[in-house]
C-alpha cells in the first residue's frame, strides 16, 4: 500500500506529493509520465476496472494545479477510492465535531425549552391554585378531575421513565454482577481498541481499505458498535446529562466512535483521533477495585498514579504523531515528517524529563506548540507523579507475600515477640540437630520489618524460615500465612516488658483472634503472670485436650526455684534437661568436663516395646539403665475410670505396684533421639545377649507382630468384648468358637503379648498400625492422639485411688487440712498481720532449716506471683511436719498486694524490711537457712540491661560476704543436728535418705545456699567473684549456673520448641515444679482464683501418693559403701530394688576430682551419669522417692492441732531421713526433747 501525505511508511511508484520523505510538489513530466501509464493500462486489459479508474482519474488530474497535487493520496489496486485521490480527513473530523456540538446544542435547546415551560406552568399553577381558593367546593370537584387524570398520565410517564433510567443504571453499575461484568468488558474492549491503533500507526495516516476484507477494520468497527451501545446506557442512566456530555470518556466516544462509520461509508480509514483510547487507562484501578484485587490505599494510590501518567504519555504521544506526519494544514500537509508512534513516545518522555536529546524533535507547528502547553504540564506531572510512584512502590511491604505450602511438608507460624534474640533462641533450640523429625517450615508473622541483624538471620535458615509482614489480629494476613493448614500457631512473650500484665492482653488477644478464625489451630502460647492465665482457659475455644498450651513463665520461673529449695542444684539439671544442647567434650580432668556431659542430655519420650509388658516399672526402668543405656523417669497412666475429667497423667517413679501394659509411654532422658528407640525396638528374644546398645535395631519380631492382620483375627476371636477374658476362661462364647481358636492356636501361636491381657491387647492392635514414625509424629498427624493404646492400661482397678493406712487415719471430716484437689497443704485464710514479725520477734524464734525469700518490690511494682514459689513448698506429698518454713523480707506494702494468693499456706511468715539490711537477714537467721531465694519484681522497670539486676547482684554480694558467729551453728547442732537441706533425722527407719550436705556451722556467707533471679543472662559474671566467666560466655556454661546458684528466666525458652514436638514434656516438667498442679487445679483458679479447702475423701488422699525430689547423701547410711570408689550404676540399681528410689543426678563439690584437699563448699551438677562412673563420698545423689505413708504417724497429732489452731507449725525439713545405726537408739529421747525446746523456742502469728 503506497503512502499518503505525511505516511510514515516506505514509498512506492504511486507515490502521491508528501510520501516517505518525497517531494510534495509534482512535475509535469511525473504527470506524462502517468497519463502515459494510464493509456497503457487500458488498451491492454479490459477486464479490470480498477485500472480503468485509475488510468481516468489520473488523466483528469493532468489539468489540476501542481498545488493540488500535494492532496492527491495513494491508491490500491483493489479498492475504488476517490476518482480525484484528495485527503477526506475533515469528513472524519467533521462526523465527530458534529456528533458533539449537536448533542450539546440539542440539550441546551432541550433545557432552555424545559425551563420556559417550567416557568409558565408555574405561573399557571399559582392562577389555577387561587381559583380554587375563590370557587366554591361543587366547582372544585367538577374541575379536578380532568386535572387528576392528566397527573395520574404523567405520573405513569415519570414511573416508565424512571423504570428504564434505573435498569440503565444497574447495567452500567458496579453494584451487580452484570454491572461489574459490562464495565470490565468495556475496559477491556477499550485497550484492544487502543491495540488495533497501535497496529494501524504502522500505516499511513490515511488511506483506502476495503472494510470487507480490513480484518483489523472489522474488529474495530464490532468494538465501536458496543461502544455506542453503552454509551446510550451511560446517557440513559445520567441525572445530568449535559455533564454527561463533556465527561471525558463520553468525549473519547465522540472522537473516536463516528469515523469508524465514516470509514466504512468511505473505504478508507484515518488514524485521526484514535489514541483517546488510552484516556481509558485512567480507570484501570477501579477496575481492579471491581475484581477485589486491589484492596490497599497505597495500591489504590499507586495504580491510580501509574494510570494517569502512562494514559496522559500515550495521549499526548498519539497527538503529536498524528500533527507530525500529516503536516500543517495552511501549509498543504507540505512541513510533515515520518515518525513512528513509538519515536513519538520516546520524544514525549525526554521531553517531561527536561532530557531532550534533540534526535528527534517536532517540526510542525501545530507539533511544536503543543510541546510547548505539554511541557508545563508534563514536566509537573513528572516531577510530582514520578518521585511519588517511586515512593509508593519502595514503601511496598518486602514481607508482604503469601506463604506457599509444601507438599508433604508442615509449617508452624511463629508470631508476638519477634526479635533478634527472641528468634535466635528459638532456632536454635527448635532446628537442634539432636532432633531427627525436624521436617517443619517456620513461618514468622510480625507487623514491623526486621532490621539487617535478623534479616540476615533469616537468611542463613532460608530453607526451613520464612518471614512476613502483618499481624495476627488481621484475619487478612492470617489467611496469607495458612494458618488454617499450619500444624501449630506459637506466640512468643517479651519476658523483658515494663508492664507484663499488657504483654499478657497482647497475647490473649493474639489467642482470640486466630482461634476466632481458626477454632481448631493448636497454640502454644507464652504467659508471663500466672493470673492472666486464668483469662487463657476461660476461652471457650480454647482447648488443652487438643495440644492447646500455655507456658507461664513466671509459673515455672518460681517453680524452679522452689525445687532448688528442697534440692539445691535441681533448677540447673531441670533447665538443661529440656533445652537442646550439643556435646562439647573436653578432655582435661576438670569439673567442666562432668558437667558439660550431663548438659547434653535431654528429654524424650517413646512407646515401650512389647517386651516389657507385665514387668513393674523399677524392673523396666533397671533393665533400660543397665541394658539400653537410656534413663526412664516416668510413664502415661490412663486411669480406668472413664468418669474421671483427667484420665491420661504423668507418672513419675511411680512404684513397684504397677505393671507395663502395651502401647506404654516413655520418658527417658538420653544424649538424642536415636538412642531412645532402643525402648520401642527392643525384644527380649533377639537382644537379650546383646551387651552393644547400638546393635538393638528392629528385628524381624517386630514387623511380624505388626504386620500380620491374622493376630488382630485371632484376638477378635480369642477375646470376650463383655468380660475380657480368654475364650477358654469365658462362657460368653460357643465351642465351636472354642475350636476355630485352639485351631489357630495351633497353627501360629499367640505370643505373650497377646495373652497377657487380651481385651487391652486388642485394642492396642485395633488403633495402634504399624509405623516407623516417632510417638510425636504419630501424634502430629492425627493417627495416636486419641488412640487407647496411647496410653497404659495398667490395672482395672485404679491403684492411686486405694489409700495406705495413713490415708484412712487421717480422713477426719470435720478439718480441712488440704485444699480441694489434695494436691497441697491448706489453711484457713490468715490476716496478713497476724504472721508480720518485727526484728526482735524473728531474732526470738530461732529459725532453722528454713527458706528465706528475699524480695525487692514496692507499691507499684508488678507482681510476680509468689504463689507459684510456695505451692511447690506446700505439696501434699509432704507431711505436715516436714514443710519447711517460709519467711519473706522485704517491703509490706508489696507483700500485701501479694497476701491474698498466700493467706491459705501454712507456715508462711513476713518480716518487714529490706534485704540489703543485715540486720534484717541476722534476724531471719540467713545462716542456718537451707535456702535464700532473692527475686526482685523491679527488673524490667530499667532501661539499661546491664543494671537491671543491680539489686538482686547486691543482695548476694551482701550476703556471701556477711560473717556469723560459730556460738549459734554450734548450739543449733547440739539441739537438733544438722542434716542436709530437707532432711530430718526424726523421720522413720525406712527412709535411706540420711548424710550430711553442709559444715556442721556457717560463719561466712559464702557458704550459704543462695539461688537469685537474674533478667540479663550476662550480668551472672558478678555474682561469682572467684570465677573466669567471659562475658560472652552463655548461661549454662558459667559457674555460677552449673552450680545451681543462679536462675534465669531465658532458660525457659525452649520450652516452647520441646512442647511443640511432644506436648507430653511440658506436663511433665509441670508435674516436677508446680507440686502436682493439675488441669481440675486450674480450672478452679480460673474460676475463683484462690484455692478452696477440701475435707479428705479417699480420692483427695490418693493425690498425696506421688514421688517427690529429694538429695541423697554418701557420707553416711545404707549407701555409704559405694561412696566411697562405688559404681553409679551399682547405686542406681542399689536404691531401686531396696526403695523404689530412682536416682538421676549428682551434686558434686566443685573441686572433688582434685587430689588436694580443698576449702570450696560450691558444687555442680552431673547429669544422668553412665554406669561406670565413679562416686565419691561427698556426693549428693539426686533422686526420686516414693511418698512415705507411716512418716507422718508420729506427728499426727501435732499436725492436727497446728492445722485446727491455723497457727504455722514447727520448722521442720522436707525430705526423710533415717539416723545411723550408731544413734538410732537415741533417737525417741532426742526427738522427745528436741520437740519441747521447739514448742518453747517458736512463736507462731
């Protein structure tokens, strides 16, 4: 096709004035030369008519003026076009023109019509009104109702009027799902339109095209017709429709809409005014507000920015090319330049940029006195929309994605108290190498960005860790995060908070909103105070049965410490025990080594293997140390009684009278997960001679016993669903089933298993599948939670519930010693001024074997919770005469606002003071404590790390260097004896716990036991002045942590990645420092936060049957033989045959391994020793012991009397002891005199 004027195409031999940069003007021998191509044309072909036309036309054209030649435009061969060849431009520009200014004339004329009209029936209304008034009422009704029924017909007009211009504007709206549907289609049709005219701009300006055979033509003309279709709805549907008129997008349908007809009438096209389209652009975000994609202001905003600069570019561009290569108009078209739509583009941007290259520039006037408006306009717009999109789309949220789920593979979302520290703690206990199943991606979800230190963290765990941006309370950003799918939702706590109260709201809220879009999410959620706790369970989504948890830090915080009280050091083991530690050995002979080999274990659980089945627990736990080199503290009980609230418990060491069922759980404390797998793989028959615990693998045994489905047969058969008992045994079942199982008995016989206890076993077999996976797996993909071989069966009868002699003795109805549960010690509530003592009433009391909790608090400090630290103090399975008194030092004014949580513990005193004064600590007799437990509820009031734990650091440094006068240890010896912390040497013959743990008088500090609190893990270098702590050394790797004497509330953040793995855990540790707090416990607590006395029942007294923690001494006693050069392993297996004690740890003197003797009285802990090691005789063993029912005979009465008079009793100290042999013969006189000097010596408020 050959270019017109102005074409910006390459040109042909038709080249008409103006075409692809030919000369406008024609000479007259281009003119012979066409009048001689012509004659040619028609004397040769007679068949084609579109030459003939041509050969006439251009003959015709021999007698113009040259001038006239510059409007001459190129033709096809195929196409008739105007027998001239002139421009019709004006005829496209015209149809536009006219379509506009007469549908602006005929509404002007329309409302200027309307209004006259409205004028005079105005004032003909007003004539018509007052002729009424002056007519009589028979007038009146003869007059109006001609008037009436002209008003019902326009009335009927206005109602269809109004009918249609409603239905016009749903169509048009968005409102309506066919709304929504026709303005997506106009914008869409809108852009092809815009597409076809960049497609079209690769031709000349104007040229001849056949509209049946122009494909591009034809779908431009279809858009068109749908354009005008809606611009009749949008023109029905507008109130005001001379605005209407001069909207912009009714403007681009003039311009744009009436030259496609004209086209078609024609046969040729003019790019004309096409590029309005691009105007179109400008509503690109409300299209997209349409399709609920954009949801945002700032994407709103962005869209919105982008739109309007790109449609404003394209527009203006569209204008200049069509002035460029068509020319001025005074000037015959003769000044154009051929430049593409795309130059023009380029041109359009270096010029709002101030750029200007000068490559390419406008030559026209017409171009160049647009550049010169566009120019103050663009340059505006650039300068204002550009930096703003810039902006925009760097404020763009880089955490702002969706999370993609893995197949095959879990996620966690991990959300709260997002930081540095926070987060490293947490990797780095949750992706432990030490744990094997670790197949979880963790998901972070917190509302402010990382900075660079945890963004790089983040990245060094891109595998397993993603991040992003929103909170937990937006259902939006819980939704882009799967929370639905996530196997766990974990909040972490800022334990550092000025106000832990509103940190704990935070949380609470955080629970509400993903459980209100999510009920059935698992959280595991962090608490700081344990009353807020209660605000946790009272959701009624919330659920603990389901692997809901709530770890209250200071709950367990306290709990700890309270345990250090009874066995000093015991904080330190429990810490490393559920914390993921990597082996650091070290081969020099120094205590480092002992302790950092008990770090490395921790806790795990496992399903006992069918082997030991019907063997008691000290027989499994004995064989499992010995044999499986694995330490077995505790098991799941199920209880029979299906009425019970609580069937499933943790039972620690819980005797001889049990005996393993099948499907029994485990816990044993081991270096990884790997060696616990002996338990679940081990069989009596192929390992029995096997002394390598490494070799005990899955053997054939197993499989066969877990894949075959003709046992599960044979025990559906051999089983009695109603009495339980074997076919031969039951009545129940007919002889010819008798015969189909003697049968089968014969041809495989049923292991021991089976026929243990059948109706249990075939259960287990029922729920139980054979799988390789860990119990924590199984349990985290729904297959074992509910299961009932989940858990023991161990008696049909419950044997907690059948009480000892003690517990049938002490059933008085009419006192209540215990609270409702029978968990722990109960007393009437107490004023706090009766237990207040003043510094000389203390000084008069002479305190011994005591605890001593030294507080710094005030009026508005935040409370901690004591309640936590004397529960554990005042456990049931202590006798009454064995809980250890209680005296608080510290501010009255705190004290009282914690009073209401304690006013039901016994043997609970207060004296007023400070604990730097020593005066104070003299009075309370510090140094013949059995611990000093300092704690300070200021900590997080103070901005600075390194003094947050000033007070509770000068405390110790004040005591350690306080010095006591021999005269009082010496006389306190005399009366009573000194014995380690929690033991007494009036307990009964049968006890073995029995040595000596302190020198028999202090007369320094140093020597006292003291565990403080710290916030700041590395302000523990001050509290030991003789060590070499680095300052970057962790926690549990300074002295003053392996010895027990200092506690911080950061070990308890593995908590959180051990409870996810095994939920088991956390009620475990619960069980071992709370006391025996139980769900029922806390349901009560969170109804009426306070403990409720309860008279003993048969029930309440079974609570008290459970083991307790306890220290055992070499120096003297029944194991006094192996301290000395002994065996652990022999001690171990010693102490459990004798007296169900389970031992599990060593307190040893720092410098026993020294061959000098030395003066340091510090001690550290060992962990789960092997078997070989060897002990010394000042060693302190720690251990399980079984509650001693007939302790507690002899003080019968005195427990009675100090319960009923609600008076604290006696110092005495919690844990049993025997005396030697040598003094056993003494002991009714010593206890006889020891107890009158009490009675005289003790004053009780």
């Amino acid at each position: 096709m050959a270019n017109g004027g102005g074409g910006g195409g390459g040109s042909s031999s038709g080249d008409g004035g103006g075409g692809g940069g030919s000369s406008l003007r024609m000479s007259s021998n281009i003119h012979a030369n066409h009048l001689s191509l012509d004659a040619s044309s028609s004397s040769s072909s007679s068949s084609s008519s579109s030459s003939s036309s041509s050969s006439s036309s251009s003959s015709s054209s021999s007698v113009h003026e040259p001038k006239m030649d510059a409007l001459i435009i190129p033709v096809t061969m195929e196409v008739p076009c105007d027998s001239r060849g002139q421009r019709m431009w004006w005829a496209f520009l015209a149809s536009s023109m006219v379509t506009f200014f007469g549908g602006l004339f005929i509404i002007l004329l329309w409302r200027t019509l309307k209004y006259l009209w409205t004028v005079c029936c105005h004032c003909g209304g007003k004539t018509k009104e007052a002729q009424k008034i002056n007519n009589g009422s028979s007038q009146a009704d003869g007059t109006l109702k001609p008037v009436d029924e002209k008003e019902e017909a326009v009335a009927a007009e206005v109602g269809w009027m109004t009918s249609v211009k409603d239905w016009a504007g749903v169509m048009i709206s968005a409102q309506t799902l066919t709304g929504r549907v026709l303005v997506v289609l106009v914008f869409a049709l809108s852009i092809g339109a815009l597409v076809i005219y960049f497609i079209d701009s690769s031709n000349p300006i104007e040229s001849c095209q056949n509209f049946y055979r122009d494909f591009t033509l034809q779908i431009d003309m279809a858009f068109n017709v749908f354009f005008l279709l809606y611009f009749g709805l949008r023109f029905i549907a507008a109130n005001d429709k001379l605005w209407f008129w001069l909207e912009v997008n009714s403007v681009v349908d003039f311009f744009t809409v009436p030259p496609v007809f004209v086209s078609v009438y024609l046969n040729r096209s003019w790019l004309g005014l096409r590029f309005l389209r691009a105007l179109r652009l400008i509503q690109f975000s409300e299209i997209l507000q349409f399709l609920n994609i954009l949801k945002t202001s700032n994407s709103i905003k962005l869209v919105n920015l982008l739109s309007i600069f790109i449609s404003t570019w394209l527009t203006a561009a569209g204008f200049i090319h069509l002035v460029e290569n068509s020319g001025d108009p005074w000037e015959n078209f003769q000044n154009n330049q051929a430049l593409t739509y795309w130059e023009c583009v380029y041109l359009l941007m270096v010029t709002m940029s101030t750029v200007g290259y000068g490559d390419v520039y406008a030559k026209t006037t017409l171009g160049r006195l647009f550049m010169v408006f566009f120019i103050l306009g663009g340059l505006a717009m650039f300068a204002s929309y550009v930096p703003e999109i810039i902006e925009l789309i760097g404020n763009r949220k880089k955490y702002g994605g969706s999370y993609s789920a893995v197949s095959g593979r879990k996620h966690i979302v991990v959300c709260g108290h997002i930081t540095l520290e926070s987060v490293s703690n947490f990797l780095k206990d949750f992706l432990h190498k030490d744990r094997d199943d670790v197949n979880v991606e963790i998901v972070f979800l917190h509302n402010i960005s990382p900075n660079l230190e945890l963004e790089a963290l983040f990245k060094r765990h891109f595998t397993q860790v993603e991040f992003y941006q929103g909170s937990v309370l937006n259902p939006h950003d819980l939704a882009r995060v799967k929370i639905e799918s996530a196997d766990a939702c974990l909040i972490l706590a800022n334990k550092y908070c000025a106000d832990p109260d509103a940190e704990d709201a935070s949380n609470i809220m955080r629970v509400i909103s993903i459980k209100n879009y999510h009920p059935r999410i698992r959280i595991i959620t962090q608490m700081l105070q344990y009353h807020n706790k209660a605000h946790l369970l009272n959701i009624p989504s919330w659920n603990w049965k389901e692997g809901d948890d709530a770890i209250c830090l200071a709950e367990l915080k306290l709990g700890f410490i309270a345990q250090s009280c009874l066995a000093q050091g015991l904080s330190t083991m429990l810490a490393n025990l559920f914390s993921m530690r990597s082996f650091i050995k070290i081969e020099e002979d120094t205590w480092q080594k002992y302790y950092l080999e008990g770090v490395s274990n921790e806790m795990y659980t496992e399903y006992l293997s069918s082997a030991f089945v019907g063997l008691s627990f000290p027989t499994v736990c004995e064989l499992c140390f010995v044999k499986l080199k694995l330490l077995m503290i505790a098991i799941e009980y199920k209880s029979a009684n299906r009425e019970s609230r609580s069937r499933k418990r943790i039972l620690i060491n819980p005797g001889n009278h049990l005996k393993i069922q099948e499907g029994t759980l485990g816990f044993f404390i081991a270096s990884d997960a790997k060696e616990v797998k002996r338990a679940f793989f081990y069989c009596k028959a192929c390992h029995d001679d096997i002394t390598d615990p490494k070799r005990i693998k899955k053997c054939g045994c197993k499989r066969l016993i877990y894949s075959k489905m003709s046992i599960y047969k044979r025990m559906r058969r051999a089983c009695c669903f109603d009495c339980g008992r074997s076919e031969r045994d039951c009545s129940c079942m007919s002889g010819r089933v008798r015969g189909n199982v003697d049968t089968l008995e014969r041809a495989f016989p049923l292991s021991s298993v089976s026929v243990n206890d059948c109706s249990t076993s075939f259960r287990a077999f029922e729920d139980e599948q054979p799988s390789t996976l860990s119990p924590k797996k199984k349990q985290r993909n729904g297959g074992m939670r509910n299961s009932p071989s989940s858990s023991p069966k161990l008696m049909r009868h419950d044997p907690l519930l059948i009480p000892g002699n003690d517990q049938i003795d002490n059933m008085d109805s009419n006192v209540k010693k215990y609270d409702s549960t029978g968990m722990f010690h109960w007393c009437a509530p107490k004023e706090i001024e009766k237990v207040i003592l003043t510094r000389s009433e203390a000084a008069m009391t002479v305190l011994s074997g005591h605890v001593v909790v030294c507080i710094f608090g005030d009026v508005s400090s935040a409370l901690i919770g004591l309640r936590n630290l004397v529960m554990p103090l005042r456990a049931s399975n202590f006798h009454y005469h064995e809980l250890k008194h209680i005296v608080f030092v510290g501010s009255i004014e705190y004290l009282k606002r914690e009073w209401e949580t304690l006013h039901n513990f016994p043997k609970v005193s207060i004296l007023p003071g400070t604990p730097l004064s020593r005066a104070d600590l003299r009075a309370v007799n510090i140094n013949l404590c059995d611990m000093c437990v300092i704690l300070s509820a200021n900590q997080n009031n103070i901005d600075d790390t390194s003094l947050q734990d000033k007070e509770c650091i000068l405390a110790s440094l004040n005591i350690k260097s306080m010095q006591f006068d021999d005269s009082i240890g010496v006389l306190q010896a005399n009366s009573q004896g000194f014995t380690p912390p929690g033991m007494d040497r009036s307990s009964p013959d049968n006890s073995p716990v029995h040595g000596m743990l302190r020198q028999p008088s202090i007369t320094t500090g140093v020597n006292i036991p003291i565990i403080t609190e710290l916030v700041n893990d590395t302000n523990v270098q001050f509290l030991d002045q003789d060590d070499d702590d680095d300052p970057d050394t962790e926690l549990y790797l300074t002295q003053p942590f392996a010895c027990g004497t200092a506690f911080a509330v950061s070990v308890l953040d593995s908590l959180m990645s051990a409870t996810y793995f095994n939920d088991n855990i956390l009620t475990l540790i619960r069980t071992l420092v709370t006391g025996g707090a139980t769900p029922e416990l806390e349901a009560l607590i969170a109804e009426e936060n306070a403990l409720r006395g309860g008279y003993s029942t048969p029930q309440t007294l079974a609570n008290r049957d459970r083991c307790r923690v306890a220290q055992l001494a070499l120096l003297d006693g029944p194991f006094a033989d192996l301290g000395d050069g002994g065996c652990y392993g022999d001690l171990f297996c010693k102490a459990l045959k004798t007296y169900n004690m389970l031992c599990f740890g060593i307190y040893r003197l720092r410098d026993a391994h020294l061959s000098t003797p030395s003066q340091c009285t510090k001690r550290y802990v060992i962990t789960n020793p092997p078997y070989e090691f060897e002990l010394v005789p000042t060693d302190l063993i720690f251990c399980l012991m079984q509650f001693d029912h007939n302790a507690g005979q002899s003080r019968a009465s005195l427990s009675h009397s100090s319960h009923s008079s609600q008076s604290s009793s006696k110092k005495s100290s919690s844990v049993h002891s025997i005396p030697s042999t040598a003094n056993r013969q003494n002991r009714p006189k010593s206890r006889e005199s020891r107890d009158k000097q009490n009675r005289k010596e003790m004053v009780y408020r």
